[in-house]
C-alpha cells in the first residue's frame, strides 16, 4: 500500500506540474493574442477608400479626342514655325546675294554719269543704260526698293547722316543731299542711305 500511495504521490506532481504549464500557456496566449491584436489594428488602415470607378465611354471618348485635338494643334504650329523658319533663311540668304549686288548698282549709276559728261558713242551709253535698266528691274522683282531722301525730313530709320551743312530754315532737318542710296528689301532696310542734312 505504501507503493501505490507512492505512485499516487509522484504522479499528482506532475499533472499538477503540467497543469501549470498550460494554465501559464494560455495566459500567455491570451496576452499576445490581445497584443497581436492591437498590432493587426494598428496595421490596417481606419477605413479604405472606395476602388475607384472605371471611367465611363464618354469620358473615355472625350479624353481621347481632346488628346487629338492637342496634337493638331501642335502638329499645326510645327508646320507654321518651320514654314516661316525656312522662308527667314531664304530671304536672309537673298538679302545677302542683294546687299553683293549694290556695290555692282552703284559703279552701274556712276558709269552712267561719266558716259553723259564725255563724248564716247551713244551705244556706249545706251549700252550701259540698258545693263543698268535691265539689273535694277532684276532687283526691283527680288523686293528691292530704294530709299527716297532728297527734300524729306531726316528719319533715323532709314538715313545716317554724314554731314550737315548750314540752309534756310525751310531746309533745316531736311536731307539736303544723298552721298550713297539707300536700299529696302520687303520692307526691311538692308543699306541706309548716307545723306547730307540742312541745319
């Protein structure tokens, strides 16, 4: 009998020890799983946005023919700079063949001059005249215009004033006389005429 309560005796410990444990177990289960909790609370958001809605046909429609409508503009605006790009290179490069070609005008215009003061044949002047005639409407057909001075009022714009000499007052501030003509082509001044002003 004493070997049985022995028995008895040895076993009650350790259910009571297993007991213990799991008592120990669950309470801390209980604690993490209230701390996990927390912890999975904190994590997700306090409320989620609603998923948006896909756009409907006529926003789509209206999206894409809008995108459309901007790239023909820009496609429109292209085609215009480089349409007035490329036309700026060929009159500056014109502009630069004309502003060659006054120098040639200019001997043109005192050759003629001479031939009237001397007593070479008429078809020496004729012929000069006819060079001249026949270069100056080239030009004139290219845009080139020349610049009226004698008798106007002296403009900053298109006349450098190279000497003044004393006039009547109804010739102060006038170009008096005209040194070197002066040339515009389309409207843009490519030589100013060098005049001589009245003060």
């Amino acid at each position: 009998m004493k070997k049985e309560d022995k028995s008895k005796n040895c076993a009650e410990p350790k259910v009571a020890a297993e007991e213990a444990a799991q008592a120990a177990s669950a309470e801390n289960a209980a604690e993490n799983g209230g701390a996990n909790a927390e912890a999975q609370a904190e994590e997700q958001p306090e409320a989620a946005p609603a998923k948006e809605t896909a756009p409907s046909p006529e926003e789509q429609i209206a999206a894409l023919n809008d995108k459309y409508l901007r790239l023909v503009a820009e496609f429109d605006n292209f085609r215009r700079r480089t349409a007035k790009e490329r036309l700026d290179l060929i009159t500056s490069a014109g502009e630069n063949i004309l502003k060659g070609l006054l120098p040639v005008l200019d001997d043109c215009e005192r050759a003629m001059q001479a031939l009237e003061k001397s007593s070479d044949s008429e078809a020496a002047k004729a012929g000069t005249e006819m060079i001249y005639n026949g270069l100056l409407k080239y030009l004139k057909t290219c845009g080139l215009a020349e610049i009226e001075a004698v008798g106007s009022d002296f403009d900053t714009d298109f006349h450098e004033a190279i000497a003044q000499i004393p006039a009547g007052d109804e010739k102060k501030g006038k170009v008096v006389d005209v040194v070197q003509k002066g040339y515009t082509l389309s409207g843009k001044v490519i030589r100013f005429a060098k005049v001589v002003i009245g003060q």
